[in-house]
C-alpha cells in the first residue's frame, strides 16, 4: 500500500471500491518528499473518467489515475 495510505472509513463502500480499483491498477500510496502521495482519485465517477481517457489515448491505467488533471 506504501506509507501515505489512510484506509476510508469501514462503512463508505463507494470510497473502498475505489481504493480497489487503485490497487488492482497498480497505484500505491507513497510520500513523494514533503506532499504526500500526491493525487489519488476519492469518487468513482472521478476514476471512471480517468480510465476512460486512458483507453483513448493507450495511457496506462496506473498513470492515467494518477494525474491530477485531464487534457
């Protein structure tokens, strides 16, 4: 998972299913210096976007999720 996770809260099913699909793309929760791990996506439709631009543009999935913005 890496040192910057913080698990959602046990109830929130929407939150776990989208740490879910972080992990199962290879996305782990790393300190990147003193910012944390950067951006993660917290709602499925934010996550949903970004695959969906990763299959359009061939973009890795664990790369598309990471990106705080989309072009």
């Amino acid at each position: 998972m890496g040192s910057a996770f913080a698990a959602p809260r046990r109830r929130d099913t929407a939150a776990w299913r989208v740490l879910s699909l972080l992990l199962h793309a290879d996305v782990r929760f790393h300190k990147s210096c003193c910012g944390g791990p950067g951006y993660r996506p917290r709602t499925l439709s934010a996550a949903r976007a970004r695959m969906a631009y990763a299959r359009a543009t061939g973009e890795p999935f664990a790369k598309a999720l990471v990106r705080r913005e989309l072009p």
